[in-house]
C-alpha cells in the first residue's frame, strides 16, 4: 500500500480521535506548548553536552523521567515539546512532508503503530548499535512496533493490563460477596452481566446500573476480542464490530448499563457513587479514574478477571528517528536503554509514574509488582494485573485502520444508548456507512 494513502487516511482518523489510548493523560494535552528553547540550537551537541528532543503528550511520564536521567547524565539534555494527543500524527507527518526537523524521540501510540510502521522514519532497534532482543518483552507486547520484515520501531512505555474493578460494598450488597476469585466465578460469559446486571438494577428498583458508560464497556469488549480487525486488503469491520454492539443492545434493553459518555466529569463522578459497581479498568485507570475520582474510596474496590480474559487497553511505544545525528541518537539509546532495561529508570517511572515496563526481568523481583493496595483493601493488584492478567493477554495483528474503527466504535457506543430503536444491524449498517467515507482507499474492502 502507498505511503501517501496510508498517511492521509491517518491523519482523518486522528482527526477524528475520540480517546486517549492509555498512554497516560495529563492536564495539557489539548495545548500544544513548547518547553524547549532556540529550534536552531535543538539536535546539536553543544560543547560536551548533547541535545536530544522529544515530542509528547504525556507529561505526568516524561517530565519526572526527564527531570531524573538529566540529573543522572548531566551531559544530555533533552528538551520537550507537548503535543496533544489529538494532533500529534499529523503534526509528525507534516514535518516528514516540509521536510522540517523531526524530534530524537517519537511517541508511538498503539493504536496507529501500524501507521507509525509505514513512516520509514526509525532506527531499527535490533540492529546495531541497539541489539534490542524482543524476546525480552511480554509475550503479547513484544511484536507490536515490530515491522513486517522484524524491524523494531519502538521500545513500549508500559504495559496495559487489564481487569474489571468494583465496588467492593455493593458488590457485597447485591451478588452476597466481595471477594475477586468468588465475583468471577459468578461472571463466566458476558451472558451473565446482562442478567445479573438486569437484577440489580431491578433490585435497587431502577437506581443502580451494573455498568456506568457503553463506551468503557464497548472498549473493554472490543480490545479484548482478538479477531483480526484487517486480513489482506480487507477490513472485517462486520466480524468484529458485531459481538460487541449486540451486547450493548442487550445492555442496554436490560437496564444493565448507564447512559454516560465515558471519561466526562459526569461519568467520572460516579466512581464516588453508590448507583455503579463494575468499571472495565485497565490499569492506568486506577490512577487516573478510581484513586482521583474516589479520593475517600480507600478499601471499598477490588479487581476481578472479567469473564472475556485479560485484554490490553492503551499503550505507547516510543522510537529513535533515523533523521537525527549520530550523537543524538546514541543520547536517545542511552534514555531508552536507563528507562525500559536499566534499574533506575525503571524504578523511577514505577515511583514517578506508576508506569511498569515490559521488560520480563524486572518481574523476577515480586516486589516489583506485587504487594497489598490498602485501596483495593489489601488486594495484590500488581500481582493479578501483571501476573495472572498479563500472561493470559491476546492482541490482535496492528492495522493501519485501527484508530479509524475505534473512532466509529464510540459513536456507535453513544448512538446505542441515545436511540433505542437502534439494533445491532442497524448499529452495524451505520458503522459500514462511517467506513465507507472514511477508509478510501480502492484497494482496500470493508466487510
């Protein structure tokens, strides 16, 4: 497929970008500011100091890493530009087309990764002077910014486990018990949500919702089915849309999801409610939904595997451009390398962060992960997320329409709760019609 197809096609979807793929939210990602100083000075190395540049939108990530690896190796510099999330492709393909300076570093988000893949413009990190073996990642992570032909474009952030978190008091309330193993055991199939979510809400007579947003719930359901969304030059937009929306039609007729847009201060509130119980969550979600939603909810969650298996939820991966000096790109090798392979980095975006790499080694140490959450009353949270979550994690082949789909996923998910006429082929014909104006490429087949 040409280059050029590939990256308008991409810039339409992130347009049209709906969420933040789990990277990590900060206050500015919708301000693209610069923190950097004079762009003539930027990729030079100055005396014995070297300046490396990074484009991102995830503040909370890289200015403690930063902040830490500077003070560490006081002969890098490495300066900053924050991107929203929203503009970020684009302004990179931009730069690519002007022929303007590419940042050292790039953030790759998972959900264009393959799109990042078309760029040609990263080091190959198994190659010299990298020798970057994949085999050390997780399993379900390792291949994911790996090209066609075994080029490595990125090295990942963190990894995304994900589970199902609940209220640990209505838990109690309305299934008998709080306890994860137990709550599983009652939750098999998704079959099971609908008709225990339809007796709750009968229960509190009409109050409380299993679920608080189709959104979180289609998201959950989507990432966690491994249908291959493309295979060859077609998109089985059908195949994989299909169980999804017939769940949250049938949620919805049951009365066991709410009708908030997920991530809104609306639906954030509830997090502190007594009306919602379970909440897809992966694991950036403890952050930067349970713990800054619920400041007093200390002891009252729990994570339980949800009935569809471990699934991943958002990510990042972050690459070398090939564009850059030799001084700079051994700079950006020697940041990759402290942050993702190295003790120290590792343990301060673990402090800093509370972003854990995907680096298999680290997990050898149990204290890495694991440990009692006096939040999740005591819960190993880390344990279960990357332990038993982790190892039972399939994600499906990177396509270059993956962010276009996901945009159409949640205006379906809205849709769904907003007209309750809509079934799920109706849902499914309006999605094929937001296809079709959307992935234009003659080449290409949406099924």
């Amino acid at each position: 497929m040409k280059l050029k197809r590939v990256t308008a096609m991409a810039m339409t979807a992130v347009l049209a970008l709906g969420m933040l793929a789990g990277c990590g939210k900060s206050d500015s990602e919708d301000t693209a500011k610069s923190d950097s100083g004079s762009k003539d000075t930027k990729q030079e190395a100055e005396g014995d100091v070297t300046t490396i540049t990074y484009w991102g939108w995830d503040t909370n990530w890289y200015e403690p890493m930063f902040e830490k690896f500077m003070e560490e190796n006081p002969d890098i510099k490495i300066e900053a530009t924050n991107v929203a999330y929203s503009d970020y492709f684009t302004k990179i393909q931009q730069a690519i087309a002007s022929g303007s300076e590419l940042p050292t570093m790039v953030q790759q988000s998972c959900t264009l990764i393959a799109n990042y893949k078309e760029l040609g413009v990263f080091e190959d990190l198994t190659s010299d002077p990298y020798n970057v073996d994949p085999n050390i990642f997780f399993d379900f992570i390792k291949d994911r910014a790996m090209t066609e032909d075994g080029q490595l474009i990125g090295i990942e952030q963190s990894v995304s486990p994900s589970a199902i978190a609940y209220k640990r008091d209505l838990a109690k309330e309305y299934f008998g018990t709080d306890d994860p193993e137990e709550l599983a055991a009652l939750f098999q199939s998704t079959d099971d949500y609908i008709t225990k979510g339809k007796e709750v809400n009968e229960k509190s007579g009409g109050d409380a919702y299993l679920f608080h947003s189709s959104g979180a719930v289609a998201e959950w359901l989507y990432f966690a089915d491994s249908t291959e969304l493309q295979t060859g030059d077609t998109v089985n937009f059908t195949e994989k849309m299909t169980p999804v929306m017939d769940t949250l039609v049938k949620m919805r007729d049951n009365k066991v999801v709410d009708t908030f847009e997920n991530g809104t201060p609306q639906a954030n509130a509830t997090y502190a409610d007594d009306k919602h119980l379970f909440y897809p969550c992966p694991n950036w979600a403890i952050s930067y939904y349970i713990k800054a939603n619920d400041p007093d909810g200390e002891g009252n969650w729990g994570l339980m595997m949800p009935a569809t298996g471990g699934y991943s939820c958002g990510g990042c991966s972050v690459g070398i451009t090939n564009t850059s000096t030799d001084a700079q790109k051994d700079a950006a090798w020697r940041f990759l390398k402290w942050a993702f392979l190295e003790q120290g980095g590792v343990d301060t975006a673990k402090e800093a962060t509370d972003y854990y790499v995907p680096t298999k080694e680290f997990y050898e140490d149990a204290s890495y992960a694991s440990g009692a959450d006096p939040f999740f009353a005591g819960q190993d949270v880390g344990g279960f997320l990357y332990g038993e979550i982790a190892q039972s994690i399939v994600i499906p082949t990177p396509s270059i329409y993956d962010q276009t789909v996901i945009d159409i996923r949640d205006l379906l998910a809205n849709a769904v709760m907003s007209d309750s006429s809509l079934d799920t082929k109706a849902l499914i014909d309006k999605g094929l019609e937001e296809c079709a104006n959307r992935i234009t490429d003659s080449d290409v087949k949406v099924k």
